[in-house]
C-alpha cells in the first residue's frame, strides 16, 4: 500500500507540475517593439547625440570629427537618421542637425526619441 501511495502522490506532483508549466508555455509573449513607421535598423545610419557633446554612429563611439568621413564613406541608398537625446536643449540640436546637414552628401532626417505609454 505505501508504493501505492508513493506512486499517486508522485504523479500528482507531476500532473501539477506539467500544467503549470503548460500554462506558462502556452501564455502569450510581449510583442517585440519595431522602429517608427516599420522601418528597418538595416540599411540605415544612425547618428546619435548625447549630453556632454558625445556621439554615436549605430551604438559605436565616435568623436565628431569623425562625423563627415562616416558619413561620405556611405553607400548612396544608405539612410542617414539624427536621434538627439531627449534631454539636449532644441537649440542644440538643430545646431546640430544644420551641421550634419551641412556635412553630409545626402538629406540627413531628424527622428525625435518616441515617448513611452
């Protein structure tokens, strides 16, 4: 009677244990986030600002300088985007946007940081 007992109280857990685990396989997943107007990151250079006169080109450091020799070495579909950092003052960014402007051999597009719901 007790491997009886044994066995129940084991397939209990294991009966317990699989439908929790079927009702967090079967739970449905956040959607994954795309960038504004379904563009994709491919393709596209991304020239960030921020604070403290600090740059980014597709999430690598670089320093200004380097800006118009990036920006002349790219492909002619290349996409060039602008995303200031939220907390830059507006009259620094169109200074920089009219500098990146200036530099660049094709139309560099302002994209505005998105705010979050």
């Amino acid at each position: 009677m007790t491997y009886a007992l044994a066995a129940l109280v084991g397939l209990t857990v294991l009966l317990c244990g699989s439908v929790a685990a079927l009702a967090d396989l079967a739970r449905e997943r956040q959607p994954r986030l795309r960038p504004q107007g379904g563009q994709a990151l491919t393709g596209a250079l991304w020239i960030v600002q921020a604070p403290e006169d600090r740059w980014f080109v597709n999430g690598e450091p670089v320093s200004r300088r380097r800006l118009p020799g990036l920006l002349a070495s790219q492909p002619e579909r290349t996409e060039i985007r602008f995303l200031p950092a939220a907390t830059l003052p507006l009259g620094q960014v169109s200074r920089s946007l009219a500098q990146l402007r200036t530099i660049s051999p094709r139309p560099v597009v302002l994209t505005l940081p998105q705010k979050q719901p």
